[in-house]
C-alpha cells in the first residue's frame, strides 16, 4: 500500500540517491524549492499533504529515475533504511600512491569509511575537503561524493587526479590533447592540463556543506 509516510520517504531517498536535498530535487524539477518541505507534507490540523502527480513526474524526468526504482524506494518505507558505507578520505591524502586504481577507484587499506544513503553506485567514494582551492563552493571540512562511473559534463564540478595532485575544480572541456578545467576559487587561475598528465576525472555527485 501506498502510504502517505512511504510516498514522502521514497521522495527523501530518490533525493538523496541522486546527491540532493529535498529542496534541491524540487529545484532540479523545476519546482519551487519548498515543495516537498517537511512543512508542507501535513496541513491545517494535521491533515496530510500529497505531493501531486505532476510533482512525481517533473522528480522522475529531472533525476532520469524509472517509475519502477521510485515503486520500489516506496516499498523500503523509510529513507534511512537505504544506506551504504562508502570509502572515505581527506583529499590531502589522495594525493598519495596506491591509493587509486588507474580508473580512480580506491584500492588502499588507508581508506576508512562513513555511512551514506544508497546511491546504486559501487564505484562512489566520499573525500573530505583540506584546502581553500575550491572556496567559496567548498571549504575546510565539507565532504563530497565522487563518483568515477558519472557521466562529466561541461560545468560539472569534479575531482581532477594528476601528477601535480588530486583537486576540486569545474569541467570545461576536454580532446585529445589537453583538458580545460575552471577554479572555483576567483583567487586561482583556471588550468589547461596535458591530457596525458591526468590518470582521471570523475564527477562530484553530492555535497555536504
């Protein structure tokens, strides 16, 4: 049964699977940022509020989510549920060897770990941000979720591992030649990186700042 407790959680966990928050998934939509409020699920004495077909659909089309994968985060019943523990690190120790497969999946025991919702992605890691490289959109402290099987687009922020280090930037563009990266610090200049010093690229999926 499709419970009013069940449609709301399944909401919260399609959110956070795909790296939002409720608010951001409702602006994902094209929606207004409060839509799916813990506030506006009950109304005037506690009458309970359902989020509207249209609402679901402009969720499901936003996140590329299957009405089935959202039947079925309804069947759990409580978005906490749906957890997994990912590999963890500070990002000034990613910067070591033989912490990454060539494919920038970790593979050393240094790695600890921290609960998060599930993503559906084996290949996801979080890293814990050491440096103002990438102030004001990330500080000292916020964790990001990265993701090497994540298609990157143009204006994507992502994890660049190179010979000179493992930053936080924002895609441009890239050939064969070379890649273009912006800072996300106005205080740094933007990179253009020789293709063949980069071992890999992968997308920032979800932030927690």
């Amino acid at each position: 049964m499709l419970s009013h407790k069940k449609i709301w959680s399944a909401i919260d966990a399609l959110a956070a699977r795909r790296g939002h928050s409720a608010s951001g998934l409702a602006k994902a939509a094209g929606l207004d940022p409060t839509t799916f409020n813990k506030s506006k699920r009950l109304g005037p004495e506690g009458r309970l509020r359902w989020p509207s077909t249209e609402s679901l659909s402009r969720i499901l089309t936003a996140t590329g989510a299957t009405l089935d994968e959202f039947v079925e985060l309804t069947a759990r019943g409580n978005a906490r549920a749906a957890q997994q523990s990912l590999p963890f690190l500070k990002l000034k120790d990613a910067t070591k060897k033989k912490v990454f497969d060539g494919e920038g999946r970790p593979v050393s025991k240094a790695w600890g770990k921290i609960a998060f919702p599930d993503l559906a992605d084996p290949a996801a890691f979080a890293l814990e941000i050491t440096n103002d490289g990438a102030a004001p959109s990330f500080h000292i402290g916020d964790v990001v979720v990265v993701s090497p099987a994540a298609k990157v687009k143009r204006g994507n922020c992502v994890v660049v591992k190179s010979k000179d280090g493992c930053s936080v930037l924002r895609f441009v563009r890239q050939n064969a030649k070379r890649v273009e990266l912006k800072s996300l610090n106005p205080d740094l200049p933007d990179r253009v990186v020789n293709r063949s010093d980069v071992h890999w690229i992968a997308r920032i999926v979800w932030a927690r700042c």
